[in-house]
C-alpha cells in the first residue's frame, strides 16, 4: 500500500493493514504525523480487504504528544481531532502498538483506538501538565472512562508515566506483547479481535467509572487539598481537575468543550508559555559548543569523596545510587564513623517511606567504604573533595591528591566560592581539575553547577556532564566567579532584602512578597531555618549587623525557637516585635529615615538585580546561554517554573525595557548597586532579544 507522506507507510499483514509512522526524534503530532495518520487511515479502510489496522511508530518511541515546536504557530493540514475522529470512527477496529512513552496527544491517539497493546517497557502519560496545559485532544474525558476518575485526577495533575504492567491492570491497554516483538504481538491481537469479532471499543462511550462517580463531589474536594501545598501558584492543576469533574458530570461531548475552553486558556497563557521554555531550556543545558559525540569521555567506574559531612555523605549517596562504588576518606575514624552512619539511617529513612527497599539499602550502603588514608583514593577515576571553605586546606588537599592519583583522574571540588583556578593551579595537572558544585541536601538538589577552570579540558567537562545525567541531576556549565552563577545571583537578593528592612519594610514583608511570588521561602524565613549563626563567630561579633545583635541575644533561628521571627512548639513562624524593635533602632542609629515600602517595590528591588546580575554573568561569558541560568534558579533556588527563571522573566513578562529603567531609576535613588549590565543597556538599545544577541 506504501508511503502516505514523507512520516506515514502503509503496508498489509494479509487482512491487517499496518500504518507506521516515524517521525524523529520522538513521532511528535507534527502536521506531518496528523497527516499521516489522517490519510493512512482513510485508505486503509477504504480497502475492503482490510479487516483491522495497526497504528504503530517507528524510532525509540510511540507518538510522545503534540509537536510543542508547533505551539502558537499557524497550525497547517489536518487537525488532531481530525486525524482522532478518523480513527474512532473507522469501520474495522483500529490497534495502537505501543511502545517507549505513549504521552500527551500520542495517549490521546491511542485513547481514540479500539485497542491498545504494549511492550512491557512502555509507559503512557498525560504529562500536559508540566507544560502549564492539560490534555487538550480529549483525554480528561476518555482517561477517568478507562481508569476512573481517582486515577485520572492523579495522572493528569502529576504528568506520571505510567509503566505498561501497571496500565493493563487498569484497562488503559489491553494486551502486552513479548519485549522487542511489538509489530507481531500487535498484528496477533489483530486477527484474534477480527476472528473473535471483537467490537469498535469506543472509549467516549464507556460511560460505568464517570457515572459511578456522579454525586461525589468530595472526591474533588478532597483531592484539591491533597495537592494544594504542591501546586500552589500554578494554574493548571486546578483545570486538569475541572475538566475530570466535567467527565464525571456531563456528558461527554460537553466535556470536551469544557477541556477545549480551559486547553484554549492555558495554552495562550503566560504560566503555559514559561513552562514551555523550560521544557526547552532542560534539554538546551546539556548542549556545550566545542564538546559532541566524539569528545573523549574518561570512564568513571570508582568515585572518591574527602570529607564525610553533610555534603560528602549526600554526595556519595548519589553515585552508590547508581551503582558506582565510592570511597569516602575522613581524617579521622570518629567522624567517618559518624558521616557512614548518617548516610545508612538517610538510606533507613527512604526504605521506611517505601520509596526503595532494605534490599537497597544493603547494596548502596555495600557500595561505600571509609578510610581515614587519603591513599585509598590512589585508584579512582573521580576524585570530590567535600571539606571546609578554606583556600589553605583545600589547596593542601589537591597536592596530596595530586601525587596520590593515577593519572588521568578527575580532580573535582565541591567548594560554592572559592577560586577553582586558584585550587588547580597548586597541582601538576590543572586540566584535571573542575568544579562540581552539589546543592544541599546534594543527594536530593537536583542541580549541579559543574565549574569550568581556565584549564579544565574538554574530556573532564564532558565527562563531568554526562556523569550529571547518570546520577539524575540537571548540570548547567558555568564559569570561575564569586558564586559562580546561583549563589552570585542570590547574593543580590539578599543585600537588597537586608537594605529593604533598614529603610522600612519588615523581615515578614520581604518574605510575603517573595512568597507570594512562587519562592519556596523568603530570605530571613530562609536564614532562620539554615541558623542564624551559620558562618557566625560570638568572638568576631561587634553587633554591626541584625544578624549578629540576634545571635548575640541567642535568637539563632528555628533550633533556638528565635530568629528573625517568634517560632511556637511546632516551629511555626510569626513576626517577632522584638526583631521589630531592634531593626528600628538600628535605622535610628544609622540615621536611616525609614518609609513606607510598597510590595511592588519590595518585588522589584529583590528580583530586577537579580536579572541584572544574570546579564553581566552573560558578558563576562560565565554562562552559556540565559536559559541556563533559569535552570539554575528554578532548580537550584525554587525559582517558580511557572515564571520560567530570572531571565526569561525579565525578558519575556516584565520586558528588558522595564528592568533597564527600573534599575536606572534605582540607582539614581539607591546608588551603584544598581548600575545598568552593558549588555542589558545594549539588549534594550538595539532592541534585540537575549538570543537574538547570541545567549
Ligand atoms: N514536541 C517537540 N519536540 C519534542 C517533544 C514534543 N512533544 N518531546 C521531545 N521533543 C524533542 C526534545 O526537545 C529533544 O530535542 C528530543 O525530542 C529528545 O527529547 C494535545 C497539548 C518523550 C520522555 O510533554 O517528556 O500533547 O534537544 O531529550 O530524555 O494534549 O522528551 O534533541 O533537539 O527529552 O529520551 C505532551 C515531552 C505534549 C512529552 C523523551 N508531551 N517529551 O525523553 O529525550 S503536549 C510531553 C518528553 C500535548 C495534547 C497536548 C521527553 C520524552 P533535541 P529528550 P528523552
């Protein structure tokens, strides 16, 4: 029967038609696929010799959702529902063969089959939300009519996807084939539904599991307060939910114009659109110009750490998690002992939530040995060190390293700011040496900022990068600078919050704000859980700041009951008159006249140095590209991902135009602190967007 486009053949198994579409890299519902599928139907069943089809995808995976590249553009050919109505309503029985992901519209296709078979390693999803949307091809009205509603709510407002084993037991496939032989395992079903003569299973007319929940309302009330902590600030959760509640309540095709009006506002949204550039900028991070393919990579069979505190201990956990054994050197046996310990009850604990089991816990505490003999270290492939930010230690550290190590070892240090280049240059091997900054707690943080030295090659910064996506994290490639690229852009925020509580907001204002904003926490919320005395010496004190007249008055923050705010028997936090008092007299004493400070005020000042900084990171080249940097932020600092990260904010909500003269008109009121990045200036000169200047 042959090719219908350049994505679609048709060909034919005796009575089985078998429409293939491949489409790279993931048969995405591009105008071609719909085509193809349109069209390939059509001409299957216009062949009377043709008894059932199957639809089944070529490539790593089944239709993987609609073509998101596509999104907002002029939508040409055949619409989705088009090609879904050509399946529904085909006159012989129509298989999906599924394997890979069968996600977002890719389900929704298969949802308007009659059947749907599997390998046992696909997965299905509706993974819309993640992208700010919902299942807009019908899918909150077909998925609750096959899982019910419960399942429904679950999949939709998380984006799970779902293993094959786990989709038979709830009906959303019917069949699986033998692992690697999904094509006959399909066409088998086939002829079985024809010589059973099975009928047209349309899922829209499946109507028990919606009805059964009619009168119910509680489920949906009940579900909301479940996710509401989790989803708070986003808008489409809470659409998925309606649209299932419209499954439940009415009928179908009223159903689907309640998922179309919500699909049609998410989708034209701002919330929709920053989460789609996120979704770009995931797979934008990994992309270092100079390094492909064929760049050499060292091979990392065995992993030391230097130091079994907080940070080494998460560390190692990330490597035993993917089966990479690891030696952790202490200097001495007592906090070896304690670090190996800490990391066993961490392991004891996610056993407990049943998130891994004992049996895991065995293998991956198996996989971590201690010594207090830095010689141990002398046959690994990656070396951590993990200790204390001091240049004269951790230097000290690289030369025994240095003559320790077998060459070609990585010699990487975990330090937030000190100077790499400065760490490397001590060693004879400076092009061993990088940076691989974990976030604490390091075996949770998804983020790894993986730091580049002057010298660091490009086989130890590819290396350094795929190792990242072995042990689950997002690694963005930054440059040497004063905090790198998180911390340097946090760094802004938090002098503007301690300025902001001088001239007049309080503590709990800045915190609001940021709050509100879609941070996890504000800064002094932040300061009173890290400890106010972190970093903090009673003998080097001279009550010069807020900080230290609170440590010295034993208000170190939640553990002392006292921070920044008044914390009762269950930590929780109210504003403290007390901390109110001593900021007022503070400004009083530094002739501070203070004021009030609007919330929009508070916003700007916190967040518009931020962007600024993110700019001058851009021209110093300590950066690749402005997504990276949202990638850091939303992964790293909690940035809501519904506002796509510091840049695209200031570029794509607020308008660089604005940033530039808010920040102008702050630096004329508030000084330097505030002065205008050049390639902010040029940005909003010229007009031009941040790629278009090439970041
Ligand atoms: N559209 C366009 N490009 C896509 C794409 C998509 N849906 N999915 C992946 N890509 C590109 C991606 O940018 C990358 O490109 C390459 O494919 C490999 O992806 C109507 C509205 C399928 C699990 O949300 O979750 O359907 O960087 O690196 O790790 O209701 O991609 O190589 O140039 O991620 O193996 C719903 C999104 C859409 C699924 C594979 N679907 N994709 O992961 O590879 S909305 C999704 C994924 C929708 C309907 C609605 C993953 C994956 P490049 P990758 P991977």
């Amino acid at each position: 029967m042959g090719n219908i486009n350049d994505v679609a053949d048709l060909s034919t198994e005796g009575e089985i038609a078998v429409l293939t579409l491949n489409s790279p890299p993931v048969n995405a519902l591009s105008a071609p696929v719909r085509e193809g599928i349109f069209e390939g139907i059509k001409k299957a069943t216009a062949d009377s010799a043709v008894k059932a089809i199957v639809l089944i995808c070529d490539g790593r995976t089944f239709i993987a959702g609609a073509d998101i590249t596509e999104f907002g553009k002029k939508p040409t050919g055949p619409s989705l529902f088009d090609a879904q109505d050509m399946i529904e309503n085909a006159s012989v029985p129509v298989i999906a063969a599924i394997h890979g992901t069968a996600l977002g519209g890719g389900l929704e296709v298969a949802l308007t089959c009659h059947y749907r078979v599997a390998v046992p390693s696909a997965k299905c999803g509706l993974p819309e939300v993640n992208l700010g949307l919902l299942p807009g091809a019908g899918g909150t009205q077909r998925l609750p009519r096959i899982v019910g509603p419960e399942k429904a709510l679950e999949m939709v407002t998380t984006g799970q996807h779902v293993p094959a084993k786990k989709c038979l037991e709830m009906g959303l496939v019917d069949e699986l084939a033998e692992e690697g032989k999904l094509r006959e395992g399909a066409v088998a079903f086939a002829k079985k539904v024809v010589a059973e003569n099975r009928p047209l299973k349309k899922v829209r007319e499946m109507n028990d599991k919606v009805e059964a929940a009619r009168g119910k309302p509680e489920i949906f009330d009940n579900f909301r307060k479940s996710i509401a902590r989790k989803t708070r600030g986003f808008l489409a959760p809470e659409y998925n939910i309606q649209c299932i509640e419209a499954a439940v309540n009415k009928s179908f095709d009223e159903g689907i114009k309640v998922e179309r009006d919500l699909f049609t506002k998410l989708v034209t949204g701002e919330q929709s659109a920053a989460q789609r550039h996120v979704f770009f900028a995931e797979r934008q991070v990994w992309k270092v110009p100079g390094i492909d393919k064929d760049t050499k990579r060292i091979p990392i069979e065995k992993v030391g750490i230097i130091g079994a505190g907080t940070m080494g201990g998460g560390i190692s956990m990330n490597f035993a998690n993917a089966g990479i054994p690891v030696t952790i050197v202490e200097r001495d046996q007592a906090p070896l002992d304690k670090g190996l310990g800490t990391i066993r009850k961490n392991y004891e604990n996610t056993a407990k939530k049943g998130r891994i089991s004992m049996d895991d816990v065995e293998k991956r505490t198996g996989l971590i040995q201690g010594s207090t003999d830095m010689k141990a270290l002398a046959d690994c492939d990656l070396i951590i060190e993990a200790v204390f930010e001091n240049m004269d230690v951790k230097q000290d550290i690289f030369r025994q390293l240095d003559e320790i190590c077998k060459p070609g070892a990585i010699l990487a240090t975990n330090t937030s700011a000190l100077n790499i280049d400065e760490i490397a240059s001590v060693t004879k091997r400076p092009e061993a040496v990088i940076g691989l900054h974990f976030f604490s707690p390091a075996n949770v943080m998804r983020l790894l900022e993986v730091v580049r030295a002057d010298k660091t090659s490009k086989e130890v910064i590819a290396t350094s990068m795929d190792l990242a996506k072995k042990i689950g994290k997002i690694a963005a490639l930054v440059g040497v600078c004063p905090g790198f690229v998180g911390n340097r852009i946090l760094a802004q925020r938090q002098r503007e919050a301690n300025k902001l509580i001088m001239e007049g907001a309080m503590p709990w204002d800045v915190d609001r704000v940021l709050f509100d904003f879609g941070l996890p926490m504000g800064p002094f919320a932040m300061s009173d859980l890290a400890g106010l005395d972190l970093g903090w010496r009673k003998e080097n004190s001279k009550g010069e700041t807020i900080r230290d007249v609170l440590c010295e008055m034993d208000r170190r923050g939640q553990k002392t009951g006292a921070g920044f705010y008044d914390y009762d028997e269950n930590r929780k936090a109210t504003p403290s008159k007390v901390v109110e008092d001593i900021i007022k007299d503070f400004a009083e004493k530094k002739q501070i006249q203070r004021r009030d400070i609007s919330d929009q005020e508070i916003l700007e000042r916190c967040v518009y140095p931020m962007i600024n900084e993110g700019f001058k990171i851009l021209e110093e080249g300590k950066a690749i590209r402005a997504s990276d940097i949202d990638i850091v932020w939303i992964n790293g600092y909690g940035w809501p991902v519904y506002r796509g990260g510091p840049m695209y904010y200031g570029e794509k909500i607020v308008g660089l135009d604005k940033v530039l003269a808010k920040m102008q008109e702050f630096q004329k009121a508030h000084g330097d602190d505030f002065e205008p990045a050049a390639l902010l200036e040029k940005a909003v000169k010229e007009g031009k967007s941040l790629s278009e200047l090439g970041y």
